[in-house]
C-alpha cells in the first residue's frame, strides 16, 4: 500500500450548476477506520463520494480541501488524479455493470489497473489479476478471468469490481451502496467480503448507504448526511442510542433487533423508513416550495440552520411568509 494516511475532507461544497448540493461538510477518515455516511436519497452521498474520486459530472463542481496524504486532491490535474484514482483511493460503485467494460474479459480488466499503477508486465499483471479473482472467491480463477461481464452473475461482477477496487491496495476504498443492485441473498456475503478484504488490506471504507444495518454490521463510525449538510457525526453506537436529529431517530425507529438462532442482528422494517424529505433542519424543503416543479425535485434544497425560520427554501426564491405557507398548503 502506498504510504498515505486516512483522508481528511475540509468545507467540502459540491455545486449543481451554481446551486450547492454539498454544503461543506468536514470529517476525517482515519487509517484503517471504517465509515459509513447514510442519509435519504438525494441528500448528496453520491456527489460526495464523486468529488473525493475527482469524478464529479460535467456541470457539478467541488470546492474546499480533500487531503490524502498531503495533497489536496481537488487541486491535482486530471492526469495526476488518474495516477491517485485505483492507487490511493478507490470506489466501488452501486451498479457493477456500468463499472465494467462489457467489450473485455474481466481478468484484462483487472491486469489493467495493475499495469497502469504497478507498472507490471502483461504476464504478471495476468497472473495477479487471477490471484485477485481468488480472494475476492469467485470460482475457477482462471476460466473466470477469460469470461466477459456479461457472463458473470450480478454478485459476481461486483466481486470482479472489488478485486479492481483493491488491485493496487488503495488506502481508502469508497463504497456507494455496493450491494443495492444484488440479490438480497447475495448482498451480506458481499459486504462479508468487502468488509474482510478491507481488515486485511488495513484499508478506510467509507460506506455509503441508505441502511442502517448495514452501517451497524460494518463500520465503527458514521456519518449521517440531510440536505447537504452532516447532521450527525459519531460513533455507531452513540449516535444509534442517542439520535440528536429527527431523520436519524426516524432511522432508529425503522429499525428492529433481530434474534435467530442464538445470534442478533439489526434489521430495517421498509414500512418504516423516514419519508423522503420528512424533517425540518437541513432539509429538502420541496415541499414548502411555493414554485414547486421538476427542477425542485431534483436538486437539494437551501436550508437555514435547525430550529430557525426557514427562509431560503430553494432556488426558487420566496418572497414572502405568505409564499411560503401557500407553498406548504398547495404540496
Ligand atoms: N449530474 C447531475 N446533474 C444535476 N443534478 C444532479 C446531478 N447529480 C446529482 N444531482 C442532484 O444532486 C443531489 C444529490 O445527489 P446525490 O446523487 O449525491 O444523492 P444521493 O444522496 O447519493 O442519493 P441516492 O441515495 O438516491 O443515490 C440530488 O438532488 C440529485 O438530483
């Protein structure tokens, strides 16, 4: 592993065409830690996650500090960020397919990375990226390094994306929802595995997710992110037994402890889950959006502080109290 510490992201704001999605939000990654940052859909996980890979979409910008060992990585190049990206910090994305090259066997896939970074010999680099089929445990290392993506199951695509992911053994390894696409009966033996690989690499995760569960099985500490900004910060345990924010004690309440055979387990009760948008303080306001239309659905709202008079709604401007409460009526 290259000799970087943990990650340290500073006022970190993501904008959407001009409007902040990410609303400078800091924490720090420390070496070997694991993370998880959980938050509704469309509160700007997956935008932070981007900008820490320097893979931020035509349109949406970063600003603020991400330093991993000792740079800023929102000042590199994109040539210098290539050589960070699979070397120093790696993602695993939601969906494996749209991660992989459906024209190329998955064993080249995975050489590649190692002879960008590693400066390998093709042979080499071919014999590793079977030895890294076998740790992420896929069958017949060799016949399935011949094989396309389309040839693999979903779980096992997605087992050839980690094995890319940890190829050059990144320091920090980011995870967006890595088993949302797979097969409930897949999806724990995936984190199982990405959870092991990561101890043994003496990796940071940062695992992006909407489950609680997940988080609880998984990380030591945890993030939880409403409308751009953190909300809670805090070990797994604290945060879980005293939720400071409504959106996280609405996750608690979605929550129930599981006991089969002996064992316990937290489990999400999907019924239960905080409606999108549910709570005051740092919030998407579409809602009370006197405007309210497409554009309001899809990007973050505005937000005032929690507790005050909540004013900046979107960037729909509202001119008035009145506005605002015939926008809550008419929602
Ligand atoms: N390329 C883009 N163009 C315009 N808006 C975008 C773009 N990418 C993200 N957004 C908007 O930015 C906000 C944050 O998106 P982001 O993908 O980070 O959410 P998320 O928390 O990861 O949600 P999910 O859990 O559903 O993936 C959303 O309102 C989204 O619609």
């Amino acid at each position: 592993m290259t000799e970087v510490s943990g990650l340290v992201v500073e006022d970190l704001v993501v904008e959407v065409h001009g409007t902040p999605a990410v609303k400078g939000i800091s924490f720090e990654l420390g070496r070997g830690s694991r993370m998880g940052l959980i938050g509704e859909s469309g509160c700007g996980k997956s935008l932070t996650a981007l900008a820490l890979m320097g893979l931020l979409p035509h349109g949406v910008t970063a600003s603020g500090r991400v330093l991993l060992g000792g740079r800023n990585l929102l000042d590199l190049s994109d040539r210098e960020m290539c050589a960070v990206r699979g070397n120093d910090i790696a993602m695993v994305f939601q969906e494996p397919m749209t991660a992989l090259n459906p024209l190329m066997r998955v064993g080249n896939q995975i050489a590649e990375s190692l002879r960008l970074h590693r400066g390998m010999s093709r042979a080499a680099a071919a014999a590793r990226a079977v030895e890294l089929i076998e740790r992420v445990q896929l069958p017949e290392p060799d016949r399935t390094a011949r094989r396309y993506p389309h040839q693999l199951s979903g779980g096992q695509r997605q087992r050839v994306v980690l094995a890319i992911a940890l190829a050059c053994d990144p320091a920090v390894l980011v995870a967006d929802e890595p088993t949302t696409a797979l097969d409930v009966t897949v999806q724990a033996e995936m984190l199982r595995l990405m959870d092991t690989l990561v101890r043994e690499e003496g990796a940071s995760l940062l695992l992006i997710t909407h489950d609680l569960p997940v988080v609880a099985s998984i990380c030591e500490e945890l993030l939880v992110m409403y409308g751009g900004t953190i909300v809670e910060h805090g070990d797994v345990a604290t945060v879980f037994d005293s939720p400071r924010h409504p959106y996280t004690a609405g996750l608690k309440a979605s929550t129930v402890l599981e006991r089969t055979d002996g064992n316990s387990r937290l489990a999400t009760i999907p019924g239960r889950v905080p409606a999108l948008g549910a709570f005051p303080g740092g919030c998407v306001y579409r809602n009370r959006c006197p405007r309210a239309d497409d554009a309001c659905r899809t990007v973050p709202l505005l937000t005032a502080p929690p507790g005050s008079r909540r004013r900046a709604a979107c960037h729909h401007p509202i001119e008035s109290d009145q506005s605002l409460e015939s926008g809550k009526a008419s929602a």
